[in-house]
C-alpha cells in the first residue's frame, strides 16, 4: 500500500515537531506557548506533506493524480498532528502538570493588551473563560479534529502542486 510513505513522512514530522517544542521547553517553558514557535513547526508538516505525494509519484513512473497526492498529503497531517496533540496532553497532564498554570498565566499578560480593544465586558468574559480552560480529553481531542479543517486545505493545495497526468499523445 503506498500509504507508507505518508505514514512514515507523517511519524518523522510529528516526531520532529515534538523535539523542536522540547527544546524551547528546556531552555523557558513559556516559549512552546509562543505563537512563532508554534507556527514554525508548521515548516516540519509543510515538508512531510508534499515529500510523501512526491514520493508516490516516483513510484509511479512520474505520475500521480489528484486524488491520490491529497489522499497522501493529508494522511501526513493527521498522523503528524495526532503525534503532536497526544504530546501536548500527556505534558500538560502527565510529565508536567504546571503547564496549563503558565499556560493561563501566558495568556492573562497577553491579554492585557486587548483590554482597551475588546471592551470591558468582553474583556472580563474572556479573562474568566481563561480561569476555566483545561487540557482534558475532550479538549485535546476538539482541537484536533479542528485542525482537521486546516489540514485538509493544505493537503488539497500541496495534492494540487504535486499531482502530474501523463501526457497523452493526439
């Protein structure tokens, strides 16, 4: 099944996101929080999703459809994100349960910025809906599958880079 090379380029990426973030962790917790270093992990994904559409193409003389490069793309995705996801819960709930405390402490000086912007109200509301955010299942799971949507898009744009027809002689 050529759905090994997205498995394996969807392993490498996730796995690399993971020691990327580990080593911002260790040099100041709150930089795995930071949206820079967040973003830029999405370079390791970007890579993963069109090295195993591309791949696939060498192994098929050159030629790949559409359907089959964002069927690949995608797989890297959902494997890498999955990797990534089930590392942020077991941080936050099992290796280091101080994690969610800078998180909200992270996003409370952050959004001290917002405050003239937002309005008092909204303010208020989104200050007390900080005190209620957790890292359960449940949490974990909603913002993958929301990613989900990302992802997709992605793929579909990386499957359409990456798909080549044979040329068909008249």
């Amino acid at each position: 099944m050529k759905d090994n090379h997205a498995v394996k380029f969807g392993v490498l990426a996730g796995l690399g996101t993971i020691i990327f973030l580990f080593l911002f962790y260790w040099i100041d917790k709150k930089l795995i929080l930071s949206p820079e270093i967040i973003w830029s992990t999405m370079l390791l994904y970007l890579i993963g999703m069109y090295m195993a559409p591309v791949e696939e193409r060498k192994e098929n003389g050159g030629y790949l459809d559409f359907k089959t490069a964002l069927r690949s793309a995608f797989i890297v995705w959902i494997v890498a994100n999955a990797i990534y996801h089930s590392f942020n819960y077991v941080l936050y709930n099992f290796l280091d349960s101080e994690m969610l405390t800078i998180q909200k402490q992270y996003m409370r000086d952050n959004m001290g910025q917002m405050e003239g912007i937002l309005g008092e109200e909204n303010y208020t509301a989104f200050m007390d809906n900080i005190e209620l955010m957790n890292y359960n299942f449940l949490t974990v799971l909603t913002a993958y599958l929301s990613a989900l949507i990302g992802g997709f898009i992605i793929a579909a744009i990386i499957g359409r880079m990456v798909r080549r027809h044979p040329i068909t002689q008249v």
